[in-house]
C-alpha cells in the first residue's frame, strides 16, 4: 500500500444563507496535500441521506481519495446565520456521523502506511471519533509526521482533549486567537505569545509550533529557532479553507524536503491566494505546487 497523507475527522457542510458548501478541515487539508503530487486521503464518516451522497460525489469531483462510510446518523451541518452587521454566527450540530466514524480495517491499514496526519479538536468532541482518531495515531508509524491543527470551535473542546491531542503530535498549528485561549487554559498569565510558544514546545516535546496571527503574520518555532513571515495584502474573496491551504502545503513541503523557513513561505503565498478565490478548494497555480 502508498504511504498516505491523511487529513483526519470532520466532512460537513457548511449551511450559508446564500446556499450550502463542503467544508470540514480534513477534506480541506487533504486537497490542498494532493496538488503538491503526493498522496492523500480525507478520513471521516458520512450520513445515509441526500447531503452524505452529495459530499462522496462533490469529493469525487475534485479527484479526492476518502475513506467516508456511511453510518446511520444525519451528515454534518454547520448552520451559519449572520445578524444585521454581518457578523456571522455558527451551530455546529451534534448528533452527526462525523461524531461516530468507527475504527474500520481499512482505518487501520491507512494509519500504519501513514507518511503523515492531520487531526483537530472538534472530531474529539464525541467519545466514538475522539476513540478512533487516538487509535488511527496509536497505529502509525514512528516516522509518521502528526499534525495537531487545534481548530477550537465554540464549547467543544476540554483541557484535557488539548493536553493529549498535543502530548500525541509532532507539530501544533494554532493561531493567536485559540492561544489566547489556550494560555488562560493554562495558566500561563501575563506572557507574551513568543514565550508561551516556547513554553509549550518545550514541555510536550515538539518538533514545531506553527502560530498564524492573521493580518499580523505567521511564526514557525522549532527548539532555537523562529521563522516569521508577513501576511501578503490581497483583495479578500473569502477566508474559508485558508488556513487548511496554509497547513496541507506546509505539510506537503516539509515532506518533499523544503527547509522550514522556505516551506513557511510558501505556506503564507498558497493561503493569501486562497483568500483571493471562492470557497476552500480552488486550483491552485503551478507555480505553487511544482516544487523541485
């Protein structure tokens, strides 16, 4: 079997008044991965209803490998409202399939052929997925580069869900917001964010944190060194997916043997660009994936 690069945890969708789109980082993640020629897959679990036909169908489009079965919850949904300044509002539902993704042979087989993986917070809110994705890890190789992407949404995370998910991973993404968060957690008051980067890199033994401040710009730390990059200024169609595109070609560069200061780069370039297109998925420009 390939060696796979596996995004790992939510398919839903994302339920806008305008209309309804596939998101869940995962599915996000993998795409971006598979534009760099290497091989990925979208692990998840999807409803026996309308919408979960739809999202194999949609990820067939785009040429996406998954590993999606079909349990009998409903399929996620994000519902989105905006209020009159359009500031926008989620309700994650509870309940759904990607609550309940079962542990499968084939599971088993991807996690020991895993070249590297990709997992959040928000997959682990349920006792039935947050099992199977600490399984899948358990089950990978040594050399299997995991990919913490902490993705705090609403109330559905728990100190403990961060402690493990980030004592299991090689690299923690997060971003200056859920650090924010993560501090008070904690209890690390009254540092700034470069020290509790450090902080945390040394207690759980990281090879990296990846920290993305928005417009403010981004750091890699790794022990004894930091590499920072500023946001480029773009026309903004939408952020959705962007730091899914940031993390899938970080990922991808690193495994082709990019130093981290140029993979950092080129992680900053895909995910302005990102911003400047619609939806999570666009094509991204050869100029982009072609690395040597």
């Amino acid at each position: 079997m390939k060696r796979l690069i596996v995004g790992l945890g939510e398919a839903l969708w994302d339920v806008l008044p305008e209309g309804r789109k596939l998101g869940g980082a995962p599915a996000n993640f993998a795409y971006h991965v598979s534009q760099f020629g290497l091989d990925s897959i979208a692990v998840s679990a999807v409803g026996n209803d309308d919408l979960g036909r739809e999202t194999l169908a949609e990820l067939d489009k785009k040429g996406l490998n998954y590993l999606m079965p079909t349990i009998e919850y409903p399929t996620g949904t994000v519902q989105v409202s905006l209020n009159d300044a359009g500031i926008p509002a989620y309700d994650i539902k509870e309940g759904v399939a990607w609550d309940n993704i079962p542990f499968l042979p084939e599971m088993e087989e991807i996690a020991k052929n895993a070249r590297a993986v990709c997992f959040g917070s928000l997959a682990q809110r349920n006792d039935v997925s947050r099992a199977t994705i600490h399984k899948f890890l358990e089950s990978t190789p040594d050399d299997c580069l995991k990919i913490f992407d902490i993705n705090l949404r609403q109330q559905f995370y728990t100190k403990e869900i961060i402690t493990e998910s980030i004592s299991r991973a090689d690299i923690l993404k997060i971003n200056d917001e859920e650090l924010v968060l993560i501090s008070r957690m904690f209890g690390y008051p009254g540092l700034d964010m470069e020290n509790i980067c450090w902080l945390i890199l040394g207690k759980y033994n990281l090879k990296m944190i990846v920290l993305t401040c928005g417009t403010n710009g981004s750091y890699v730390f790794t022990p004894g060194n930091v590499s920072f990059q500023e946001t480029p200024k773009v026309e903004v169609a939408d952020t959705v997916g962007a730091g899914d595109s940031f993390t899938g070609s970080f990922c991808a560069a690193l495994l082709k043997g990019m130093p981290i200061k140029e993979a950092h780069k080129l992680a900053v370039a895909v995910s302005a660009f990102v911003c400047t297109q619609n939806g999570a998925m666009p094509i991204l420009p050869k100029s982009f994936t072609e690395l040597s």
